[in-house]
C-alpha cells in the first residue's frame, strides 16, 4: 500500500512504540497511582496538573477550563505543519473509585496485565494517547496536523460541566478519537453505542392508618408497582429500545398507607429518532388510583451513536491503518454511553474505543493487556494523520 508523503512509516511508528512500552507501563502507573473519583476535585485537579506537565512535555500547550466542583477539565493543543482541521482525542480522568481504593485495589503489574482502580476505563487510554503524541514527534519532529487533546473529570457523572467545551471542540474537528476501553479481548473499536436517559418517578398518594382507616388512603407504593410493571414494558429490544426501574424508595411504616414513593429509571435507546418517542411515552402516563399524582423529572442525557456513514468512513481508515501493521481490526456496539454520543450526534466523525484492551471496568477485576498497548498506540498515532 502507498503511504502518503504525510504519512509516517508504519513499521517505524511501531517499532518506536515497541519501544516505549515499559514508558507506558510507568505513565499508567503513575496515573493510576494518583487517584481520582469524580467526586473529589482536589484528588482529580492533582493528576490534572500531573497531565499537563506530561503533556506539555511532548510538545502540546495545555490549558485548563476551570471548575468550582469538579476537578478543571484539562485541553491541549498541539500545533500542525499544514493547517487541516484538527483531529480531536477525547479521554477522561475521573474513575469511579473513591478515594482510598488503593490500599485494597493495589497497581501492580501480573500475568502480562496492569492492574489497579482507573487502569482500564481509562487511564491506559490517556496513556496511549500521550505517547502516540510524543512518538509522532520523534519521528517527524512536528505532527502534520494539528491535534486537540481534551481531559475532562466528570465523565462518570454525565459529563455536565464538560459538555459545552466537548461539542465546541468537536465542532472545530476534522473527527474526534474516543480514548474508553475497547470491547472484549479481541480490542474492537466501537463504532455504536446506545443512549442514555435517567428519569425519576415520582408518586404522591394520600396517607392513613393501615389497620384503623385504610379505606381512607392511596398508597404510593402500590401506584408505583402498577407503573413500574407498566413502563417496563416500554422496552422493545428489536428497536433496541429498554425501561428499567433501578432504584425505588417509599413509604415510612409498615402499618402507614404510603404517601411518597419514587424510582429512578434507566432508558437506553439505540436510533436518535426513539429519544422524542419514548419520552413522550413516559410523559404520558397517568395514575391508575385517580386519588395519586404522578411526577416525571428528568430526560435523554446521550443520544446515541449512529454508525452513520461519516462513523463507517473512519472505521474504514482505522482498519486500513491496522492492516500496514498486520491487524485486523474489529468493530462492535454496546449499550453503555460515553461522550463519544455526544459529538457523534452533532454529526462529527467519531469512533469509540480506541483505549485499553482488558476487562473489568468499574469492577475489582480491572487490568489492561500490556502487550497490546505498543500497537493500539501506533493506531491513535497513524489515525491523527489519516482521520
Ligand atoms: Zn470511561
């Protein structure tokens, strides 16, 4: 296959990166090592800075969005030789974990794996993505193009904060390369993901004594069974449509007719045209006791990612990318949501997935392969050329 005079030399960028695997292994364990739950802005804005420094290092300048809760979203911005429109790599550095999980969730290195809290989803991500950078300039001195990376903190908690600067950057963005774990062992890039609403039901019923009066009250409770048994049949799995009550709260006493009850639901829907739908289908339900008002709060937060043809397209690059490295590379969808919706359905070219291969995400099992971190590097490097 021809490469391009832009192009580096596959081989070259591999074997660099090859090269730089027990740098990456040290990267990931510094990264891991400095904790970071959503929830705790001082823990997150320590990596934050550590980021910047690591980043600045190969030849970006960073930048950070200030936050006054959540940990400061982290941009860098590397400067191009022509003046394409940049490539966007989005990643996240908050995990799930609280603070303190190291001492029962240790880094450690074993049977080829990293393991240690925020190793998978997605430290070994951001990893990939730094040293991709830093072996491109090795290379060539200065990246073809110019490459817009953004670090945001609350990924885990819906991204609100981060959202507006997201969809700006993307906006700008020739395609944007999503830094979240890859799917299975087999490291498959995402080229779907389902999206995402969270509602909250509320019922009001009428109280009463249980054994005295119970003639007088309207259980929240029961109102509330009915319409979680209702709802749930919302879900259509052909339509890649499902309903799911997770979390129900009610009443205070066993001998009280219930005057409060509520459940979260969660709503996945995988077509963006089903978001108008279904939420119009939750908006309508109404009491089955008339003695009960019902309350629907919340809405579709992730519309889904489409593979639209713009997504194909660069799955298409990135599997002729793999190839000039004997890779073939495989694509899946999933029903789980990452800001990767977000600048998918704003129309930009965005493919999902390019992180870690491992398991065990948001669980104690968590680990990436090492040995699969030097060629999923030299992806993201040949990516920010061809994208
Ligand atoms: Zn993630």
């Amino acid at each position: 296959m021809a490469i391009k005079p832009t192009e580096t030399e596959p081989a070259a960028l591999l074997k660099c990166l090859q090269q730089r695997r027990p740098a990456m292994v040290e990267t990931l364990r510094q990264m891991v090592e400095l904790e970071s739950p959503s929830d705790d802005k001082p823990a997150v804005d320590r990596l934050g800075e550590f980021l910047a420094e690591q980043f600045a290092t190969a030849g970006g300048q960073p930048k950070f969005h200030r936050q006054s809760e959540r940990g400061n979203h982290l941009q860098v911005d590397f400067p191009g030789v022509n003046s394409q429109r940049p490539v966007m790599l989005l990643g996240h550095f908050d995990t799930v974990w609280a603070l303190g999980t190291l001492s029962k969730m240790p880094w450690r290195v074993a049977q080829g794996r990293a393991w240690g809290p925020g190793s998978y989803d997605m430290k070994s991500g951001i990893t990939l993505m730094l040293h991709a950078l830093t072996a491109l300039r090795e290379l060539r001195g200065r990246l073809a193009r110019p490459v817009t990376v953004l670090l945001n903190t609350d990924e885990e908690v819906g991204s609100h904060t981060s959202r507006p600067t997201i969809e700006k950057l993307a906006r700008e963005s020739a395609a944007v390369l999503i830094m979240e774990p890859s799917a299975g062992l087999k490291g498959a890039v995402k080229t779907a993901r389902k999206g995402v609403g969270e509602y909250c039901l509320k019922v009001t019923g009428v109280p009463a004594h249980a054994g005295i009066s119970p003639q007088e009250g309207a259980s929240a409770i029961r109102e509330l069974a009915h319409q979680i048994v209702n709802i749930s049949e919302f879900t259509d799995l052909k339509r890649g449509i499902s309903v799911n009550a997770g979390v129900i709260e009610g009443g205070t006493r066993s001998n009280v007719v219930a005057a409060e009850a509520s459940a979260l639901i969660d709503v996945r829907i995988a077509r963006v045209r089903d978001a108008a739908y279904i939420d119009k289908k939750l908006h309508a339900v109404r009491p089955v006791n008339r003695k009960c008002r019902l309350q629907l709060t919340g809405a579709i937060n992730r519309l889904p990612m489409e593979r639209t043809e713009g997504v194909a397209a660069l799955y298409g690059k990135a599997c002729e990318a793999a190839a000039r490295i004997h890779w073939k590379l495989e694509e899946a969808s999933t029903g789980g949501a990452s800001d990767g919706n977000f600048t998918a359905a704003l129309g930009v070219p965005t493919l999902d997935g390019l992180g870690g291969v491992g398991e065990g995400a948001h669980a104690f099992n968590e680990s990436v392969i090492i040995e699969e971190l030097p060629r999923r590097a030299a992806l993201i490097a040949m990516l920010i050329e061809a994208a």
